[in-house]
C-alpha cells in the first residue's frame, strides 16, 4: 500500500510559522509538577507505556505456565521458582491477577482517559487549558500511590490472589487464600487511589468541556473524541463512586471486622465458622455496576479517537455523526443497565437474569451501528494507508469479533456453559486489545507529531502493527476454541484434567504467539522514544486534518493557541466539494469565504 | 484481509481436531443432556448468525479498503480522485439500526425458556420437583464433599435433609446419581464461591457462600463425566477434579445400599449386619 | 555536540528498509532464543534437615554423602535396596532353565518376587545380582505369566546363576512417582517432603512433613508404621478438615507410584535424622567446642586447631569403624518397621463387632468420656468442643522434656494442636465406625491423642464411638442451628427460593 499525500512536505501553505519551537518542550518537564495538560498528557502517555511492559511481562507468565506446566520461566524465571523450579500455583493466581489490574487500572483507563484525554480536550475544543489545572496534575500524581500500592501488593505473602474481580469470601477473609492478606489490602488500597485518580480527571472533563469550548464549537461541532471523552467521564463519575464505596466496605470487612459480604458459618483454612450474615453476592452486584460500564470507559475514548482517525485518513466526513454520537449515549445508558450479565451462574434471581439479557442484546445495538458507520466512513474514500489507519482498521475489525462473541455471552443458557472459559478470556481480550488497544496504538502515532514535532517511523509503525495484528489474532483467537472445549479460566494446570490434556500444543502456539506480540511491543517503544529525538520533523498539520488542535504549534505552547481560535464548521469537512481552495480537507478554524454569488446555472461542461 | 477467512476457516475444521465441545463419552462433542442439546442448538444459532455477520463485515470492510485503497493509487488529477463527500444516510442509519435490533431481541426472547427452565423452579421438570435432591454437594477448598441420604431398611433412599442427619452418606469428589431422569442436587459452599461446572452436561452454577442452590440435569447416558470448579477459589482452584457417574436408577441404590455398608463398617461384621 | 548526534541518528532512523530487517531479525532471534532457553527446566534438589547445621561441617559432609549414596536426588535417585519400597516394574529372581547349554537363552523361567506395573514388551530388563550385573541390559519382548517366563532380546550367551535377581523396568515406578508428586504435591508438602513447599505457610494445619517417618491416620497399631493403604486412602479420600484434598482420579498405579515415592522419601527423611541424632551428641559444634576446651585445659600446651583435628580424627575414626555397623542395624532395623506394618498381624482390628448404638451404650460412653480412664474430656472437653483443660495448660515436650513456650498441645513437628473439636462431624481419620475405633485403640501416631487400647476394653471403645458419633446431632438438638453439621454453623434454609 502507498503512503499517499499527508505527509511531512504537505505542511506548506498552513501554519508555517517563523519562531521554531522546543520539541522537546513537553518532555522537558515530565517530571515536573506541572499543570500543563499536555504535559501531564504526556506523563500518563510515557507511564502508562511503561507499564503495559509490566502487565505484558505477567501475561508472558501466564502464557507461559499454560504452554509450559511447572517449567522453569525464562529470562527472570529462576526468580520466581520456588521449589524444584517450579512456580507455586499461587504465584500463579498473583500473576493473572495483577496482569489484569495492572493492564485495566493503570494502563487502559489512564492511556485513554488519562493520557489522551488530557492532551486533547482543550486542543480540540481550542481551550487554553484544563477548568482545573491542580486537579489535573493531581490526578497524575495520585497514580504513584496506586502503582506503590500495587507494586508493594507484590511483595506481601503470595501477592493478590483474587482475581481483578476480588471476589468476597476470597479476598475478604485474611486466611482464605495466600495473599488474602496484606497484599489484598495493598490491592484496595491501590485501587482507591486510581478511583480517586479518575474522579479527579472526570471531573474536570466534564467541566472543562461544558464550560470552556472556544466560540463556535457547539456540541454537534465537536470531534466524536471529545464526546467520547464527555461520555467517558460522565460514566466515570456515577460508576465509580459505587466501587470505591465497594472497595471501602470490602476494606472494613477486612480490617475492622464489618460484615458486609461474609455469611455465618464458613470453616475457611480449618479455622472456627464466621460468625455474620453478609451477603457475598452484594459485592458481586457493587463491583460490576462499575466495572461494567469500566468496560465502556475502557473502550468508548478509543472509539471515539478511531472515528477521527478513520475520517482524517479516508479523506471522508464520519458517516453519520450524530448517529455515532447518539450510539455512545445508548451505550453508556445501557451500560448502567447490564451489569448482572457477569453474574449469571451466580445465583442472582433467574428474573434478572432474563432483565439482564434483553438489555445485554440491546447493547449491541449501539455498537453494530457504530461498525456500520466506520465501514461507511470508509466507503468511497481515499484511504490512506499508514500506521494509523492500519491500526484504526484493525480496530473496526477486531471490534467486531469482540462484539460479537459477546453476543454469546449475552445468551443466558449459552452462558451457561461458555462462563468463566477461555471463551470470556477471549473475548474481552478481542475488546480490549484487539480493540482499545489498537485505537491506542493509532492515536499514538498519529497525535505523536503535535506532542514533539516529529512524526514516528513509518516503516518501524507497520512492522510494530503487523507483528502484534498477527500475535494478537494468533494468541487471542484459538482462545474461543479453548472456551468452546470447556477449559475454565484462571487454572495453573488445566492438563489435570483428561478432557482438556488434548489442548496442551494449541496453548503452546498461542503462548509462541504471545512472546512474538510481547517483543513487538518493543519496537513501539523504540520507535517512540528515539522519534522523539529523531524522527521526522513536521510542521503543524502532517496529516492535514481538519481538528482545532492541528492549528496550534507543534508542540503547543503554554496556552495552546496563539488567539483564541474561533470554529467555523464541524470536524469531518474532508473532501468537501464547497471548499474553496480545492483542498480535500477544510480546518475548523478556517473563516469560510463569503460565496460569491454567481448564477445558480453550472458553467456547462 | 486474509485473516477473517483464516479465522473462519479454522472453527469450520476445528471439531475435525477435536478442538472444539468436549469430547466426552460420545466423542463427538455432542451435550450429554437434554437441556445441554439445546443449550447447544442455541450456541450453533448464534454462530450461525454471528459467523454471517461476521463475514459480512469483513467482507464489507475489506471491499471499502480495496476500493478506497485503488482511489488512493490514481493519480492526483484523474476523474473521482476526491473521496466522495458525504456525511451519511439516515435511511441506511435505519436500516441497519432496525436489522441488528429486531435480531438481537429474537436471540434474546428465543433463549428466554431455556434459561428458565434451567434455573427458575417453578418450571423444573415435575419429576424433579417430586423427588427432591438426591443428593447435596458442598464444595470446600479444594474439593467436592457430598452427601446422600440414607437407605430405610428396604434399600429404599431416605429424604435428604436440609441438616445432617446420622443415617446421611459421604463422599468425597465422587458424585453418583441416576441416569436418564432429571436429577437435583443442592448446591452449597463451605469456605469460598466455588462454581459447580459437568462440561459435558453443559451445567454450570456457582456455589455462593451462604446460599442453597437447587440445580437440576440429566445425564442421557450411563458412564463417567468430568466435574470440575469454574470460579477462582484460591490458590487450588484447578485441582478440583471430581466425577459425575450416573448408573441406571437400580445400579444407583444398589451403590448407595453398598456405601452405607462399606460407611457402617466396623471392622468386624462381614454380613450385612451394618447397624 | 547533541545536535551532530541527533542528525546522524536522525538520518539512520529514517533509512526505514535497513533498520527494519535488523529489527525484525533481533525480536525473532530474541523470542526463539528465549523460548529454546526457558525449556531447560531447574532441577529439583533435596535439601537438608535444618538440625544438621548444630553438626560441624566435617559431621555434615558425612551425612550428606550417606543420603547422597543411598538416595540421591530426585533427578537422579538411589535405589537402595534394603529400604522396601516397590522401586521397579517388576522384580524376581532367576530360576533354573531346563538344558540350555551351547544355545543363547532368549526365554528365561523366573519366579517373579513383587509385580508392581504389567509387564509388556520393550521393558528393560536390569540384572541387581550375578555375573550379568553392569552388564548391557536387554530388554523384555514376552511375557507369559502362567509359564513364568520372560523373552529377553538380545538372549544370553549362557545362563544366569540361579537366584540371580533381576528388575524389570527398573526404578519406574519411583521415577513415575516422583514426576506425579512434583505435579500434584510438591508445592505443599517440598521436594524432600518437609511439608515445606511454598504453599505450604498459607495452610492451616500445616502439611505433613514426612521425615519423622510418622503418619498419623493409619490403620495399625500405635507403635507401627503406616501401610501402603493407609497413605493410599488419604490420597484418594483427603483429609477432611484439613487443606489435603482428595486426589480420587488419579488412577489406581498413580495413587501407588505416589505412594512408592512418599515412602521413599519418609524412609530417606528417616534415615537423615537418624543420622543427624546419632552425630549430635558428640560432634555438635557446641559438643565439638566444649570437647577442645577440655582437651585444651588438660593440656595447655595443645593450640585449639590441633585439639579439633583431633576430635575430627575421633569421629573419621567412628565413622570409618562402629558406625558403618550401626548405620547397617538402624537402617535394617528402620526397613524391617516398614516391612512389619504391611503385615496383617500389624492392623488394628476390633475384636467385637460394634456395640448397637443405643442410648444405653451412648451414655455409657459419655461417662467413660469423662471418667478418669479414659480422659477424652480433659482435652476435648467436655461437649465435645475441642476445649478441655490441657489446651490452655503448658505441656512438656517429650523429645527434650522442657516445657513449650506458650500453652496448649503440640504435635511431634513441633506444631501447636488443637485437640478435635467433635461437634463438627468432620473426622479426618476417616468417619467409618472402624476408622474412629482405630483411633480411640491405637491413638493418633506423632500426636498427644493417646492409645487406649491397653486400657480400654473392645465394648468400652465401642461405647464411645457411639457416644462422639453422636456428638454433632447431640449438640443440634441442645442448640438448634449452631454448631452442627458438617459445613459448619448456621446451616441456612434450604428455602432460597430461586
């Protein structure tokens, strides 16, 4: 595929401009306690970078004793191994469960919400910065406590050993299982402060885009990232305060002997029966309320971003924007609404079960019309084939897989079977990796040039992009034939079991799949790291898009924009036959020309 | 775009490499019980409708790249080199808004029986209903502790009673119960939510702390399947290996007359004087 | 300066199509290597009791060459013979073929000694005796039972003496053993069966380190050691109450293999403190340090390193005289214990059969249960609850004969015990009336529950048994809903209508 016409020399014409600015002006002060939001952009963007290595490198570990039962890991294993070179089954549990939190709480979340969202809200609707610029560099620093909660859950007696889901009477009794302990309380701890972390920042979101658009951007006039990032944070503030609600009665559970979730009567470690009436369902019920529309949280920003990636480098106006934005409404509405299909083997009243599935299959709805969209988006454009279309694409196509396993899930008796199989395993990897993570993986390279005036290698973006297309579908997708054969999640040894022995080479390529996904991410991190300081230069617009944000320096200034920009017509004109220049792209803040007014008979061709 | 062909081409032969339902006593995958075939019926509708969609999309994807991608290869100056301006169709918005929807809530109605007569009691099987639970399962870290009623002094099995009684049998990761009837069991946790999973019957109910949970199947066939925990319990969650055997309904008092002799034994008695 | 650096590596960077094939090149040979690496997995190796370190370092070699010749590690074990642990496939002896002379014997008669795996085609077969010992093994191509005789491949040139003993698949059933143990036990129980794994400090009670050579749920008497099936029935029944689960689906020559490989390993444990309390005595670093300075105070003019050569040279000169002999009569003595368990007269079986459990022999029972003879209530209290007066007094250690830091009973492992609590109708010995006889009649072996046999006539035991069997229900009915049954207290109603 040919890397056609937005590229660096296509900067003429627009924002040249005389003084050169520092590129390196954001990386100057990353570890400042700066209120800058595009600095604080890109101290989450690097951190959480950073740590998708670490939640990586549990993964591989994961994979590993599920490819390589009770071997020795490589590189690190001998680390690790406890006796006879073996890893502990708990050390195990530690390792899916921490992959998890670290992946979801302190890379996903804060990448898109954090990273991105702070970057771009003000640049796109032409803000000088964030409501609330303390907040904001708050909200940054209040990931360390939590990555030193997490980290320091590591080191305590067999680390978290719950599940991200921490389900009680596991994670609320001290004894019932190695790190149950302090390292659970640690794990907690750790995720009030991203609570707390997020709060901040959806706060501020919100705010920030109520009050502090620049003059013409009307909502309907915003980038679909922006009501991505508005819908995000709306959701944010009513789900979270149910977790950390949650979290805080699970915490006294433990701590002050509260009985919130333990019934009377357990012999748990052949210690004397609880004493109590809690409910352990309760938790089950608080904690998806949230992390259910977590899941939405974790998926609409990159929808959002992949819309204006996909309109940019099609050369098309987004089809149907009001649809796309009526759709991530839907789904956050509903999201509230179908927290119970998690639970359907729980023991929850069948009566909610039936409530629950309905509206699981009517949250599809929103999400098919959003495909249909991107694909019309698509249709008939002049598709530019770089790394951030690759990525954008591989976003829509994966999507869809993810989408549509749900819909499996979302079958109460199907579920039946399918629950808590390599099948859910699957899936939300489909929606999370395949997904969010490629709508990340785009948004990098393609705000990358107006964070250091530079754009990241082309070449070193495609082979990145490639090898992680092909080990992410490699490692991810025999994990629905895993789910179908019946192989229950979260099993250190699942070849105990005679019905599933036959699975052993099939988890071993996906394990070589894994490794080969996992080494490619280096080159993501090379490729952005040395382009900061070696990439190509660019000027303003590299990709001749249309945003607010494509007209303030690269990078911005302190301020963002040179005079308050003023927004003359939506996002998506590309390609309009009305713009005057000839142009296939029309930036927001250009002042429309004042139609000369001619016959109203075309010139005869 | 090769790779949604791939992927569909790789579940098409998958049950080829028995990578696909467990294989179980049938070998073929089959479900091992009558809820379970059409728990399976329901699962092949969706793929069915999920692998058209699927494909369609892809298709539909791959064909807007192509041609989007020779737009981009024409020269700047050719005819239609623009991309072709327009910011939707609200009838095409309709359409695929309605399609998707009425499918969708078909799915989810034409599931809804099946659900409840798996879960909701009032429409379990009557036979279930009338004969109660054979038998009760708790599961502990990390095993499967069950216990039977007795047998009278006809052989006949007792009631099964919410409490322990001393006439009640126990076994250890080794449920028995009849074939070819629907059978109940109650379901109950010690220590952690366990979740009780017979892969091949397609049944699956957490055991939740506190809680009695009736669950009902019936296996067609008399052998062995596998029995196993579904929901993390703690550091031994994959150890819960256990079997389900279902004997014919004689085969099945003659075992528990059997293990309330070998639970009486005294060392001494040979004969049948088991009290 | 940075600013030349930066444009060269500028220029490289963009030079895309050479920078990507090196790439590509590095992450491929990178993953491949590290997958070839991570195979080769760490090997499992013993380790020692913690007490050896009391021993000075010449002491300590010694006692880890003597495990080291006779049992090795588990990668590469000893099968010593004088321990009887069913190491083989299958052993026996040769017995005399009928005219073979000048012919390659290919079948030869046998008379099988232990049949631990079917024999089939393609075993090896090893000579443990004779003139073919060392020699290339061949290997067994048939087999017929009735005949008793085995086809080897390559034959022999001329005939085995006769009694020369022979293994067929030699060692196989320990190594299967010692593969299934470290998938199924070791995490808990440790490679060298020191209940030391790494799970093992989350558990409660703690697993069993099987070093003492003690088991406490067995079905022989009080001084004996536990059978084959005892440790059998607990791999497949579990322990109740306690985090040893049950391992019903191993198939039957797993469960064995098992059970091979943890006899082996008690019997190496055995045999280490053995060793360790033999040394103790004299050649401690403590004993070693007071023996110098007696030596030196006698005779002023010895420097301290020669008076500890000296005692060195005492102990090479024990090791190397009246030690191999006593060595050689423990260890017989310690394989013969073994050996005498797994014979009938070694089970404890009652003489009566059990006493109608009628509310008669109940409270007949229940007085015993009190009474001066039998004592049950002093640790298990008096309803039963696991709360008699010794839990909360300070017991005496009978190993060292010093009292324990903190109140309440011990185990021989040196960890606390909390005498059953009998209301819970969990027995982790097994609940057959038989099982709970055994217990009362031989006590629980490595624990202060002692044995009644001698004291307590058959219908006496029985009348307790009737009497604790009847605890839990007996406790129901005094408080409904608390404390009964066995999931613990508060069984809720059946009636969650769902």
């Amino acid at each position: 595929m040919s890397t056609a016409t937005p590229t660096a020399e296509t900067s003429h014409g627009h924002g040249h401009h005389d003084h050169a600015p520092d590129k390196l002006a954001l990386l100057k002060k990353i570890h400042t306690f700066s209120t800058d939001h595009k600095v604080i952009g890109v101290q989450f963007l690097i951190t959480t970078m950073l740590l998708l290595f670490v939640g990586g490198a549990l993964a591989l570990g994961v994979r590993w004793q599920l490819a390589f039962p009770w071997e020795t890991m490589p590189l690190f294993g001998k680390l690790f191994a406890q006796q006879g070179g073996q890893i502990s089954p708990e050390f195990y549990t530690m390792l899916f469960t921490m992959h998890a939190t670290v992946m979801i709480f302190l890379v996903i979340i804060p990448v898109l919400a954090g990273a991105f969202g702070n970057f771009l809200i003000p640049l796109m609707i032409g803000a000088d910065d964030m409501a609330f610029p303390l907040l904001n560099a708050l909200s940054y620093w209040f990931m360390w406590p939590a990555i030193a909660c997490f980290g320091a859950s590591f080191f305590f007696a067999g680390g978290p050993a719950g599940g991200w889901t921490s389900y009680p009477v596991l994670s609320a009794i001290q004894e019932a299982a190695p790190g149950s302990g302090t390292a659970q309380t640690m794990w907690l701890l750790g995720v009030t402060f991203v609570g707390v972390s997020s709060m901040m920042g959806s706060v501020n979101y919100m705010t920030t885009i109520i009050n502090m658009r620049a003059p013409g951007m009307t909502l309907f006039r915003m980038p679909l990232t922006i009501w991505a990032m508005f819908i995000t944070a709306i959701l944010q503030a009513f789900a979270l305060p149910v977790l950390t609600a949650a979290g805080f009665m699970l915490l006294f559970e433990r701590t002050f002997d509260f009985t919130f979730f333990i019934p009377g009567g357990l012999v748990v470690n052949n210690a004397d029966p609880t004493v109590g009436g809690g409910q352990p369902l309760l938790w089950q019920h608080l904690f998806w309320f949230y992390s259910h529309p977590a899941v939405y949280i974790m998926l609409l920003p990159a929808m959002g971003m992949t819309s204006d990636m996909l309109a940019c480098m099609s050369r098309k106006p987004i089809f149907g924007y009001k649809p796309m934005v009526y759709s991530m409404a839907a789904i956050a509405g509903l999201g509230f609404i179908v927290w119970g299909h998690h639970m359907f083997t729980s023991g929850m009243n069948p009566a909610l079960g039936m409530t629950f599935m309905v509206s699981t299959m009517m949250i599809a709805l929103p999400s098919a019309v959003k495909v249909f969209n991107w694909i019309g988006t698509m249709w008939g454009g002049r598709l530019q084939f770089n790394t951030v279309m690759l990525n954008a694409i591989a976003f829509v196509s994966m999507f869809i897989v993810g989408g549509l396993s749900g819909i499996f899930m979302a079958a109460v008796p199907v579920d039946i079977y399918i629950h808590d199989t390599y099948f859910i395993v699957a899936h939300f990897h489909y929606v999370l990796f395949g997904a969010t993570l490629f709508g990340v993986f785009g948004a990098i390279h393609f705000w990358f040039p107006k964070m250091f005036g530079r754009t990241m290698n082309e070449g070193i973006g495609k082979l990145h992009f490639a090898l992680t297309f092909i080990g992410m579908n490699g490692t991810f997708f025999p994990m629905h034939l895993l789910g179908v054969a019946g192989m229950p999640r979260r099993y250190a040894d699942p070849y105990l079991h005679p019905y599933l022995e036959h699975l052993l080479p099939m988890n071993q390529f996906m394990t070589i799949c894994a490794i080969l996904m996992g080494f490619a991410q280096i080159l993501l991190l090379v490729n952005f790291f040395v382009s900061i300081f070696a990439g190509k230069e660019c000027g303003d617009n590299p990709w001749l898009a249309n945003g607010l944000e494509w007209s303030a320096p690269s990078p911005p200034p302190h301020g963002n924009f040179p005079s308050v920009p003023i927004v003359y017509r939506g996002p998506y004109e590309y390609s309009n036959p009305d713009q005057p220049e000839g142009l296939d792209y029309w930036p927001q803040t250009e002042p429309p020309v004042p139609k000369p007014v001619t016959s109203p008979v075309p010139a005869p061709a | 775009m090769v790779w949604p062909i791939a992927a569909v081409v790789l579940c098409w032969l998958a049950p080829g490499w028995n990578w696909w339902f467990p294989a179980g006593p049938s070998g073929t995958g089959a479900a091992m019980s009558p809820l379970g075939e059409r728990i399976d019926d329901l699962f092949y509708m969706i793929l069915i409708i999920t692998t058209v969609t699927f494909v369609g999309t892809q298709i539909g994807l791959g064909y807007v790249l192509f041609t989007g991608a020779r737009r981009s290869d024409q020269p700047e100056d050719a005819e239609g080199e623009k991309a072709w301006f327009s910011h939707g169709s609200h009838n095409l918005e309709v359409v695929w808004s309605i399609v998707p929807a009425a499918v969708l809530l078909f799915i989810a109605l034409y599931q809804m029986e099946v659900w409840a007569e798996y879960r909701v009691q009032d429409a379990f099987p009557k036979q279930v209903i009338r004969t109660g639970p054979l038998a009760e399962v708790t599961a502990r870290q990390f095993e499967w502790r069950i216990r039977y009623p007795g047998v009278d002094a006809e052989g006949n099995p007792l009631e099964l009673k919410p409490d322990p009684q001393p006439t009640d049998l126990y076994t250890v990761n080794d449920l028995r119960l009849p074939s070819s009837q629907p059978v109940m069991i109650w379901l109950r946790s010690e220590d952690v939510q366990h979740s009780f999973f017979l892969p091949e019957l397609r049944v699956k109910q957490d055991a939740v702390p506190g809680l009695v949970i009736p669950v009902w199947f019936e296996a067609i066939k008399s052998t062995e399947y596998s029995m196993l925990c579904a929901e993390l319990c703690g550091w031994g969650h994959y150890k819960m290996k256990s079997r389900l055997v279902a004997t014919p309904e004689d085969e099945w008092r003659v075992w528990l007359q059997e293990l309330q002799v070998e639970q009486n034994y005294d060392g001494v008695s040979d004969e049948s004087n088991d009290e | 300066m940075v600013q030349c650096t930066s444009i060269k590596v500028s220029e490289g960077w963009q030079q895309t199509e050479v920078l990507l094939v090196r790439l590509g090149q590095c992450i491929i040979g990178l993953a491949v290597l590290l997958t070839i690496a991570g195979c080769g997995a760490q090997k499992a190796e013993f380790n020692n009791r913690e007490d050896i370190n009391v021993l000075i370092p010449e002491a300590q070699d010694h006692v880890r060459e003597v495990l080291a010749t006779h049992f090795g590690q588990p990668t590469r074990m000893v099968l010593w013979e004088r321990m009887p642990v069913h190491y083989h496939g299958a052993s026996g002896v040769f017995a005399e073929n009928a005219a073979t002379a000048g012919k390659t014997l290919s079948k030869l008669n046998v008379t099988l000694t232990e049949e631990n795996l079917p024999i089939e085609e393609g075993q090896e077969l090893a000579w443990i005796s004779g003139k073919y010992l060392g020699q290339p093994n061949p290997h067994v191509v048939s087999f017929d039972a009735t005949a008793s005789q085995v086809g080897i491949e390559p034959g022999l040139a001329e005939p085995p003496g006769a009694g020369d003993r022979f293994a067929i698949a030699p060692g196989e059933v320990l190594i299967h053993g010692r593969i299934l143990y470290a998938e199924h036990c070791q995490h808990c129980h440790g490679v060298s069966g020191d209940g030391n794994g790494p799970t093992a400090k989350y558990l409660n009670p703690r697993p069993r380190d099987y070093r003492l050579g003690k088991f406490k749920f067995k079905s022989t008497s009080s001084s004996a050691k536990a059978t084959r099936d005892d440790l059998s029935r607990i791999i497949e029944e579990g322990i109740p109450g306690t985090y040893m689960p049950s391992f019903k689906l191993l198939k039957e020559e797993e469960n064995r293999a098992i059970v091979e490989y943890v006899r082996w390993l008690a019997m190496r444990g055995e045999v280490e403190f053995k060793l360790i309390q033999a040394l103790k005595n004299d050649y401690s670093n403590e004993a070693v340090a007071s023996q110098v300075a007696s030596a030196r105070e006698s005779d002023s003019t010895l420097s301290a390193s020669a008076a500890r050569e000296k005692v060195v040279a005492d102990l090479n000169e024990y090791l190397t005289g009246d030690w191999q002999e006593e060595f050689n009569d423990d260890t017989k003595f310690q394989a013969e214990q073994w050996v005498q368990a797994e014979e009938p007269s070694a089970l404890v079986i009652p003489k009566l059969a059990r006493v109608p459990d009628t509310p008669e022999s109940r409270a007949h029972g229940r007085e015993l249960y009190l009474s001066a003879k039998a004592k049950c209530a002093t640790c298990h209290g008096d309803s039963g609850l696991g709360d008699g007066s010794q839990t909360l007094s300070v017991q005496k250690n009978p190993a060292t004969n010093a009292d324990y830091d903190t109140p309440g009973l011990f185990d021989d492992w040196g960890n606390p015990v909390k005498p059953r609590n009998l209301t819970r109708g969990i027995y982790r010995g097994g609940r057959r009336p038989l099982d709970l006889y055994r217990r009362i009649h031989a006590g629980i072996s490595g624990t202060p529950m002692p044995a009644f046999g001698t004291v307590l006539k058959d219908e006496e035991i029985w009348d307790i048994v009737n009497y604790v069997m009847n605890i839990p229900f007996e406790a129901r009915d005094r408080q409904p809903g608390s404390g009964a049954g066995t999931s613990g207290a508060g069984a809720p109603e059946v009636a969650t209508t769902r």
